[in-house]
C-alpha cells in the first residue's frame, strides 16, 4: 500500500456512477490536483500502524467511515471493504474521489458533499477547504444508515461531539467499531483561531466513555486518539 498518490485523475478513465463528474469538475481536478501530485500523506504513521493491525482492533472486511475526508488520506490508503467519504467542501472532495480513482477504490467508495452533525437543516461549521466558518447544510450520520461498518474516522475542526451525536445510532447498530478522532489539548489554538477548552474536550471524551469506549493516545500524536470499546 502506498501513502502517496503517484499520479493525478486521469479524466479518460471510466469512472463508476457516483464518480461522474461535470466538465466543469474535471477541469477543476487537472489543476486542483496536480497540487498533490505524490502529496505527502501527514498521517502516514498512523495509517500505516491502522493497517498493519497489530493490536486486532480493525476489521477489514467491513466498511469505514470516513467524516472530514478532505483530500482522502485515509479513504485512499486504507484497504476496507467499503467506504463511505464525507467531505463538505466540493474542491476538497474532488481531489478526494480523484486520490480514490488513483487507488482503484472507486469500486468500493461513495462520497457525500455533505457536513455531518447532531441535526439536520443548516449548522456554522469551520470548512477546511476556504479556511473559514460557514453556514452550510447539515444532516446526520445516522440518516445514512450505514450497516456493517469496522471503522470510523472523523476529524471535523472541534465539531466531533456534534459528528458524535448525530451518529449513535449508526454507531450502536454496528457493535461500536473503533473510532480514530482528532481533540486537541486545552489551550491549543484551532486553525480558525479559537482556543479549545477543557470543558469541551472533556464533555466529547465523557460522551465516548458513555458508551464504553476507552480512549487511547495514538501513537504518540498528542491531538489524535482511538476510542475502542472494552
């Protein structure tokens, strides 16, 4: 498995139904990837430590969730079953679904240009892509009914109890897979200029709790952690 994505979307490839793009799309991927092309993957270690499994925590035979798939790092180089990629900002999932094209996932994937949260209708998120707060529309993860999934993935900029929440559901009816999240420490400072606090980060780690998940620090990346269910 390569943690770095050689080429860029070939846009005479033959690409499934949920990967048709408009010409304006691919134009838009001719220029927006090549920015990545051999992108280096910043979460490489632990992908490749998820991968290798050594722990047993990871059932790759099932589907992954992946929420705030930006470019796809995780959607692209990790080998589940089936993924399902949630990405609100259009320019970053199309270099998503271009990096899962690369992959030859395009089999196996679905991205959604959607935000997840605790509600359906419209929320003020923080949106990667334009690195601003913006209202955009919203549904939850639980509205997807999702079955027979071994790993979900959310990194949404301080918004994961909100991902959490809208999602219990899915999460209970799929034997509580592992969950790799990102939390910041108290007093850091968001890339949106917001310092997170510890009342927040205690309220998202005291919900995981809840449904009897144990938090561990992964592999040594103080702001990312893997909830597994005792």
């Amino acid at each position: 498995m390569s943690l770095y994505s050689k080429k860029y979307c070939d846009t005479e490839k033959s690409l499934k139904d949920n990967f048709l793009f408009t010409e304006e799309s691919l134009q838009m991927l001719k220029g927006y990837t090549r920015a990545y092309k051999n992108f280096y993957c910043y979460d490489a270690d632990i992908i490749e430590d998820i991968s290798r499994n050594k722990e047993g925590y990871f059932d790759f035979s099932k589907g992954m969730i992946d929420i705030g798939a930006a470019i796809g790092e995780y959607a692209a180089n990790l080998d589940f079953n089936k993924i399902y990629a949630f990405e609100p900002d259009k320019k970053l999932l199309w270099t998503c679904q271009a990096n899962l094209v690369n992959a030859d996932k395009e089999d196996k994937a679905e991205t959604f240009q959607v935000a997840l949260s605790d509600k359906e209708g419209e929320d003020t998120i923080f949106v990667n892509g334009v690195e601003e707060f913006r209202k955009v529309p919203v549904k939850t993860l639980d509205s997807f009914n999702l079955k027979d999934i071994g790993f979900i993935k959310i990194d949404v900029e301080g918004f994961e109890e909100k991902v959490i929440r809208g999602g219990l559901l899915t999460i209970i009816s799929n034997n509580y897979p592992p969950i790799l999240f990102e939390c910041w420490k108290a007093g850091q400072i968001a890339q949106d200029g917001t310092v997170f606090t510890q009342e927040k980060r205690d309220s998202l780690f005291n919900l995981l709790r809840t449904l009897g998940y144990e938090i561990l620090e992964c592999w040594g990346n103080i702001d990312t952690h893997l909830a597994v269910h005792k």
